[in-house]
C-alpha cells in the first residue's frame, strides 16, 4: 500500500462550526487506520502521519480524531488518483 506523502494542512479542510475536537487513543487509530503500531511510527517519523498530542503532559499519547479522518481520506485520495492514472 502506498502512503501518502505528506499530510494535508489545517488550511485544507476547514473545520467547520465543531466547538471541540476529539483525542483518539492508540489502539482507537490502529482500529481505524489498519496500520500497525510498527507502521504508523514509522509513518510519523517520516511526517507522513499525525503526530501524537500529550494530553496529560505525561506518558499518554492521543491524536486528534479530524487529523486521523484526514489521513484516511488522503490515502482514499490517492489509491482513486492511482486508479485514473492506471
């Protein structure tokens, strides 16, 4: 599967009139992306997936559930650009 090769920005989509956003633990975006956890730092490190938020200030890691929703639709993006280039 190809990724894609750099996130969209904030400025791409906007937010809308949502008051709040929502924090998605690990295992919630694992779930929802099918990466594994080896993959998805990996795609992080290569700036090729949202980096995680710190809530707490601690250990506990989460990510802001519109910025996953992108990265999903990103890679939806390319797999139909792929598909009209084939």
């Amino acid at each position: 599967m190809a990724y894609p090769q750099s996130l969209p920005t904030s400025n791409d989509q906007p937010h809308g009139n949502r008051t709040y956003r929502r924090l998605l633990k690990r295992k919630q975006v694992l779930d929802r992306t099918s990466l594994s956890n080896t993959v998805m730092y990996q795609l992080i490190a290569e700036g090729r997936f949202p980096q995680p938020v710190k809530p707490t200030g601690g250990r506990a890691s989460a990510w802001v559930e519109e910025e996953v929703d992108q990265y999903i639709a990103s890679c939806i993006a390319l797999r139909d650009a792929n598909e009209v280039n084939a």
